[in-house]
C-alpha cells in the first residue's frame, strides 16, 4: 500500500497524514495527521476522510483520529495547477488543502 502525506502550518502548529489507500482520484482516501499547535488543547491526532466526490462538491467526516468524526462538505477548486479544497471543521475553522503532487496534501490555511 502507497503511503501519501499531507502537511502544513496550522495556528503555528504542524499538521502531517497520510492517506490509507490510493484511489483514482488522488484526493479521495482517509487522512490521519496531527495538530502540533501547542494552543490547541486535547488530543492532537486528526482524521479526514474524503468519501465521494460530483463535480466541486464532496463529501467527508473530519475529526478526532478514534473517536467519531462529524461530516463536512468539501468544496474542491480544480481550477489552478493543484487541486486543492476547503471545509469547515465543527469547530468553525475554515482548512484549506492543497495537492503538491500523488503523495503530498500541503495546508493552506486554517482560521
């Protein structure tokens, strides 16, 4: 099984995944990194699963990594060299994602 990792700056933490599985649209899979903010209180670990995608629209869960995730619209903008999407957590924190390359999920942006 291919391993593909997303990282980034999140409120001045690091967040890194990997994804469990390759699938035919790079972006689909699940995700599980970590929040290093040391601002963020509670357990660091982070779950993004990217079920389905129609167009700009997907659907996924994000959350803690073992406990149970909330779902979240994902909108995907395919319009520039990389993909990237953008989703609100249940927190109210807007994250945007960007595909660098098959292995590589680089955050954007977190507020």
């Amino acid at each position: 099984m291919e391993r593909r990792r997303f990282i980034g700056v999140i409120a001045g933490g690091l967040l890194v995944a990997s994804v469990s599985e390759a699938q035919r649209d790079p972006l689909i899979g699940t995700w599980e990194g970590q929040n290093d903010d040391p601002s963020t209180p509670g357990d660091p670990s982070r779950t993004l699963i990217i079920q389905m995608m129609s167009g700009n629209l997907a659907s996924g869960l994000f959350g803690y990594t073992g406990k149970r995730l909330g779902g979240v619209g994902i909108t995907i903008d395919r319009s520039g060299n990389r993909p990237s999407i953008t989703f609100v957590t249940g927190f109210g924190a807007t994250i945007r994602l960007t595909l660098m390359n098959e292995k590589w999920l680089f955050v954007e942006s977190c507020g």
